[in-house]
C-alpha cells in the first residue's frame, strides 16, 4: 500500500507565482517582516489606545464626583 503525502502550506516566500505577478510583489522575506512589524505596531497602538481612554474615563468621572460633591449656592 501506498501513503499518501500531505502537502504542507508554504509560506509567502517560498510559494512561486503562476502569473508572474507576485514576483515582485508580497513575498519574500522582507515583506514577512513588515507584516510582522505591522502586527506588533498593531497590538502597541492597540493597547495604547486602550489605557488611554481608561485613563481619560477616570479623569472624567473624578472630575464630575468632585463637582456633585460640591455644595450648592
């Protein structure tokens, strides 16, 4: 009996072009790495973003519990 191979997925730098038109454009090593940096960058801005309106959301309900607490002319 014969086994059967299992084709493996291969990673933008190492598939081929049918058309030629990938050549060039969005593969290879230098494209794999900015797509990773585009993803680390991602994620920065992310959780950035996201402690920063934590943080502003705070400031905001300080600010208007310190004006209810105010008294009243």
């Amino acid at each position: 009996m014969k086994k059967k191979t299992i084709k493996r997925a291969l990673s933008p730098s190492e598939r081929e072009s049918i058309t030629g038109f990938s050549d060039s454009f969005g593969s290879g090593r230098e494209y794999e790495m900015r797509r990773k940096r585009r993803k680390i960058l991602t994620a920065v801005f992310t959780v950035f973003i996201t402690v920063l309106l934590i943080t502003i959301g705070y400031f905001v309900t300080e600010t208007l519990l310190n004006i209810t607490e105010l008294p009243v002319e």
